[in-house]
C-alpha cells in the first residue's frame, strides 16, 4: 500500500473525524465532519493525489444549520439527489445537506433528537429504505438510545421512533433485560431474511445490540453480544456488515481491547461469536520489524471486496495507522498490510475511514483527529 494524497487543515479541518465519499458528474468527492470547526468540507478526490477543496457548509448559532461539533454522517441518494446527514454531537441534531453540487452545500432541513436529554450527543448515522420511503438512524451517545427519522422528504425530517438502554445495571443481557445502548456510538444497517436491522454499537456497555426495524414506527430489540475474557469487545466502537458465502457478519472494533470482533449475525436473534484478531506487543510503534499489529485503539471500519478477496480496513486512533485485515476466512482473520503515521503523512489520531475505487485501483480515505487532516492511501488494484 501507499500514500498517495493528503490535505491538511488545522482552521478548517479542525478535529476532524467521520469521512464518506459519494461520486456524482463523473468526479469522486469526500465529504468530512470536522468537529472543531463545527462545519463539513467537501473535497474533490478524482486525483487522489492532488485532493481539491471545493465546498463547505459551517455551523450558524440560531440560523437554521445545526453543525455544530458534527461527528459522523452519511449519505443517501434520495429522489435523484444526493444529501449528507450528519450527526451534530453538541448541537443536539442532525442536520440534512444537499450536496447535489459540491461547491455549494446547502442546508436541506435540521431537525433536534429528541430522547430525553438537552444534550442527547448524535455521534453516528446509517440510512436504509424501507417500504419505499427512506430512514436515518441515529445514535444518541449521551442519551444511551437511537431515534429513527423519516427523511423520505430531505427538507422535512420526520422523528418515528426512539428506542433506549433502560435500567443500568452495568451489564446488558438476556437475563436482566437491559439492552445493550449505553453510550451508543457506529450504528450499521443489515438486512437479513428480508428483515432490516439496526446493528449498533455500545461502547459503555461493551458489547452490540441488534434491533428490528423493519416497522420502523415500533424497532424492537432482538439479541446481544456483549464482552468477556476471550473477546475483543471492550469499548465496542465501529461496526461493519459484510456477506460471506451466505452468512451475514459483523466485524466490530474493541477501542479498549485493541482488537476486532467477528460475529456471526445470519441468525440476528443468535448471533454467534466467530473470532478475533488483537494488537498484541505495545511498543507504541507498529512495525513489521517489531512485529506489532496497528490495532491499538481501533475505531472505524469499512469493508470492502478487493480480487475475489474480502477486506476490512481499521482505523488505530492510538497507533496513529491503518490495519489491512484479511477476513475472507472468517475463523481465521489475518493481517494483510498496515501503514503509521510519519512526518510526511496525515494518520495521527486516525478515526475515520471510506473506500473508494478509481479505475482499477481501490484506496481509503482516512480523517485523522490530531492532523487536522486526510490521507489517501492506495490500497490494492482490482483485477479486471
């Protein structure tokens, strides 16, 4: 792998963390939450070695844009244009942007969440259709919860449904009833026997919770995972859904057992536990001389199916890297590549990741808190 483009920023990509890509007019874009800066940026990657500022839309107190301290987003295409929605940790919402052109973000609708708090902490969005009209699903980090809004009408966002931890008792389980929603973080979106679901992870309670949300009026909580000695599931952080001959899985990141999770979910009321992968030796450096894996702190994760291979990418806020991992054979997960931060790279504090592909080669895109900025590495060319 190689590093091939970066930009850095520390006015207008101050702190930055949740980054996704989106082409539209032939050109590939990234889109960027910078948290600090309370704005996103929006950047033109169809040269991924000369990333190209194009547009950004910042947060305005009282004036209908609600971006201030954004975290995550995603984004949907709905009625033939593309919109980014995106999480606004401290200004308790989320706000819907038009991002048709990428020059000239503008601000769709913001609509507040609304599960109990002044202060509920939106940190992740994942979208899904359902029965033909389009839903975000939102976590509420301070409010142990998530809340589903209607945004099949981008410009009148509609709150469906709310659906929270419960009674805390510091372990989510069948037994004790609690689910598994305190200090929600990534939320992913499956849909498995032709039911959707919510798999989301909670990062206090150390495990995932999966929920139905095939009614999306009325989500239901179906099973857990949660934490012990022989899983990677302490500080459950990013999640991402892959297929696998014809099983549905979960690659889940453990920010404090720095590893990742794989768990079985074809059968969402039974997961199964497959394995997992973990740092191992903590130099403070990983290296292939030394051995260690870039797994220290993990957060976001993509996946993504390179050659008939399948592949998840981590981000390692705390090693400062990217991890390739091989997860074609689930039991079996092994590393592929990584890459660290260095003086001429933009990876301190990487959190945020998104694949993109450009002719035959395939590269993420990472956001890096520390930096200030984005790296794009190249990761693999396809054959064709």
């Amino acid at each position: 792998i190689k590093s091939v483009g970066s930009v850095s920023d520390s006015t207008n990509l101050d702190g930055i963390r949740g980054v996704e890509t989106y082409t539209i007019g032939g050109s590939t874009y990234v889109v960027a939450a910078a948290k600090s800066a309370n704005k996103i940026m929006i950047y033109d990657i169809s040269n991924p070695a000369s990333p190209t500022s194009v547009g950004s839309l910042a947060d305005v107190n009282g004036g209908g844009v609600r971006l201030e301290g954004p975290v995550e987003l995603d984004i949907a295409t709905i009625g033939g244009t593309p919109y980014a929605v995106v999480a606004a940790h401290n200004d308790d919402g989320i706000e819907i942007v038009d991002i048709s052109d990428p020059t000239n973000p503008t601000s769709a609708a913001e609509d507040a969440m609304a599960l109990g708090l002044s202060d509920d902490g939106p940190y992740d969005v994942a979208i899904t259709t359902i029965g033909g009209s389009t839903y975000a699903v939102v976590t509420g980090y301070n409010a142990d919860g998530i809340e589903i809004f209607d945004i099949s009408d981008p410009t009148t966002p509609t709150s469906k449904a709310k659906l929270k931890d419960g009674t805390d008792t510091g372990a989510c389980t069948a037994a004790n009833g609690e689910k598994c929603l305190d200090g929600p973080v990534d939320v992913e979106i499956a849909t498995i026997g032709g039911s959707t679901y919510a798999v989301v992870a909670g990062s206090i309670d150390d495990g995932i919770e999966i929920i139905d949300i095939s009614t999306p009026a009325s989500p239901s909580s179906v099973s857990v995972v949660v934490d012990n000695a022989d899983r990677e599931l302490d500080g459950a952080n990013g999640i991402a859904i892959t297929t696998i001959g014809s099983s549905t899985y979960a690659v889940v990141t453990g920010h404090n057992d720095d590893g990742i999770s794989i768990i079985d979910i074809s059968t969402p009321a039974s997961p199964v536990y497959v394995s997992e992968l973990e740092d191992g030796t903590d130099t403070g450096v990983c290296t292939a001389a030394n051995g260690e894996r870039c797994l220290d702190g993990p957060r976001d994760v993509e996946i993504e199916t390179i050659n008939g291979l399948i592949y998840a990418i981590v981000a390692s806020h705390l090693d400062d890297a990217i991890t390739i991992i091989d997860i074609t054979n689930v039991s079996n997960p092994s590393i592929v590549a990584s890459m660290y931060d260095s003086s001429t790279k933009e990876l301190d504090q990487a959190k945020g990741v998104s694949i993109f592909t450009i002719g035959v080669s395939t590269y993420v895109v990472v956001g890096s808190t520390t930096d200030d900025g984005i790296e794009i590495i190249q990761i693999m060319d396809r054959q064709i």
